[in-house]
C-alpha cells in the first residue's frame, strides 16, 4: 500500500535533530521552531521508536499503535485523539514507514506553502539505519556538547547512572553523527552546542545556508520552557529567552578531578574531533585506575542486561509476525 499526500518533501523529507542527550538538541528546536518556513515538532516524538520497539518495522495491529499514540504525552496537540482515529480508521496492518507518514500528514495539515518537518529525539542517533528507512531524504543536524558538561547534566538528570555509562552515551553518539557527517557531508552538518551559546548569528547563519532556508533575527528570539536539573536539589521549571554563556562551565563546580580525568581519559579521541581541550587534573592514579576499571564493569553488566533483553523482545516480535502469517 503505498502513501501519497501533496508536500511529500516536508515529511519523506524532515530535518532531524540528532545528538547526545543533554547536549542541547532542545535548545536548536526552539531556536528552529521561530522559523516561518520550518514545521518543528512541539515534542519529541518518542512515540516512534516505541513502536519501533514495539512492532518492528511492520505494524500488525494499527489499532493498538493508534491507541498508543493517541495516549502518548508526546502527541501533537493539533492532533486530535478523534483525528487520530479516523486517518486510520481503513487499516488494519501498515509499515512502520506508512503509520509514521500519516501522523505526520495529520500534524502537518493543510499548510501552504507547505513548510519541512523538524523532528527531534536524542534517541534516533542510536537508529540511523533506521531514520533512513522511514525519511529516505532527511537532513541531519548533530549537535555535540563538550562531554564533561554532557555528563555533568546527564549525571543530574539520571543521578542513578554512573560516569562512564554517561561517557559511552555521549561516546557512542559522537561517533554515529560524526561518521554521518563525513561521509554523507551533503545530509549531516555538526554544530558544537558552545558555539551556539556563545556566537549564536555566526553558528546559525551556515546552518541556514545548509537547510536552504534564510537566516532571520527572530530566530535568537525565542522562549523555552524546561526542567532545570542541578545535583542535590529539587527539579525545577524555568523558562529561558535568551543564551546564557554561564552554564557552560558549570560542569566545573559538579563534576569531581576523578570524575573528569575519567571523561577525559575516555573521550579523548572525540574530544579532539571538536577541538575540547582536556584540563588533566591531578588525580592519584591507584584511585583512578580502581573507580575506572569498577565503571567499565558495571557498564557492561548493564548493556549485557540490555542486549538480552533487546533480543528477547525482537525475537517476540518475530515469532508473533510468524504465528500471524501462519494463521491468516
């Protein structure tokens, strides 16, 4: 069954907002969204690789995939649950590719001129194989922050995850956009997060140029609402309209010496990529040695715990689909 609808370019075709989480993929949605020839996504559709998750890449019950999507907190408000409903009212099993497409026809509506989709969710990075499938023409945006800070946030969103394990995430995503970036130069441009506090015009200006869209003065006129998550206290809304250059070193007053020789000693190479210059505090090297080696192994016990349960979930999927078809 194959889904057609006019404007196919601003939803086959989507700018996709990629990086680490807590790298500032949030930030470069609200500065993007004051653009009148950008459509941005209010929220992160995580709604997507849950049902990836969920179905595969095939959706054999569409009536449970609406259902989640019409309870999802993630969900477009122009997009009403009766809405949801009936664009899907006809099918009963469609691709992952096809379900995806109609959400989006639904979000986008009847605009005209018909504007690009920007998507964002942190997570995509660990599924570009994946985003390829469902935006076959997608531009990527990789915004990459210095790790020590990156971890620092992470450390304070998720205080239950240990430095290393904050390191891999920032590591493994580094490395995904940059590979994505070199060798498909013409669908990925990299931007560091501190050159868009702090040069913000100079930083959005080339980027423009690559969205093929011209760059505007009320794109640094934003407001974004958000949770602020410092150690040790209460989590707390706040609401920012302007860049604060300060926050880019508070890393230094949360993170330990230990703490940052090991982010340091572990994302040298990527450091370099982007030119973060390690500060190599002085840390005994027995402790060091001790605290890495117990982080690495408790990162692996973690990711093993992950893969099997990862395998055990596709293989449900796979047995599910097979009983389906032998049933039909």
């Amino acid at each position: 069954m194959k889904e057609s609808a006019p404007g196919p370019a601003r939803l086959t075709s989507p700018i996709l907002i990629i990086g680490a989480r807590r790298s500032g993929t949030t930030l470069l949605r609200a500065l993007l969204s004051q653009h009148p020839d950008l459509l941005v996504h209010p929220a992160e559709p995580q709604f997507i690789l849950d049902l990836y998750r969920r179905f595969g890449r095939c959706v054999y019950n569409v009536s449970e995939a609406v259902a989640y999507v019409r309870d999802h907190p993630h969900r477009a408000p122009a997009v009403s649950p009766r809405a949801l409903e009936n664009a899907y009212r006809d099918c009963k099993q469609l691709s992952l590719q096809q379900f995806v497409q109609r959400y989006l026809r639904l979000w986008a509506g009847q605009e005209q001129p018909p504007k690009r989709a920007v998507l964002k969710d942190p997570y995509f990075i660990r599924h570009l194989d994946l985003m390829f499938e469902l935006f076959p023409g997608a531009t990527f945006i990789h915004i990459v922050r210095d790790p020590r800070a990156n971890v620092s946030s992470q450390r304070a969103r998720w205080p239950q995850a240990t430095t290393w394990e904050c390191l891999r995430w920032w590591r493994d995503a580094a490395l995904a956009g940059h590979r994505l970036a070199q060798q498909q130069p013409h669908r990925c441009i990299e931007l560091r997060y501190e050159d868009l506090v702090t040069t913000p015009e100079q930083t959005l200006r080339p980027l423009c140029r690559f969205l093929h869209i011209p760059f505007l003065p009320q794109l640094l006129e934003f407001e974004l609402d958000t949770i602020s998550f410092i150690p040790g206290q209460e989590p707390e809304a706040v609401r920012f309209t302007r860049l604060d250059p300060t926050r880019l070193t508070q890393w230094q007053q949360y993170l330990s010496p230990l703490e940052v020789r090991l982010v340091e000693a572990g994302g040298r190479r990527e450091m370099a990529w982007y030119h973060y210059r390690p500060t190599n505090p002085p840390v005994a090297r027995l402790p060091f040695v001790a605290r890495l080696l117990q982080e690495r192994a408790r990162y692996q016990m973690r990711a093993a715990v992950r893969q099997g349960r990862d395998t055990l979930r596709h293989m449900n999927h796979f047995l599910f689909h097979q009983a389906r078809c032998r049933y039909k």
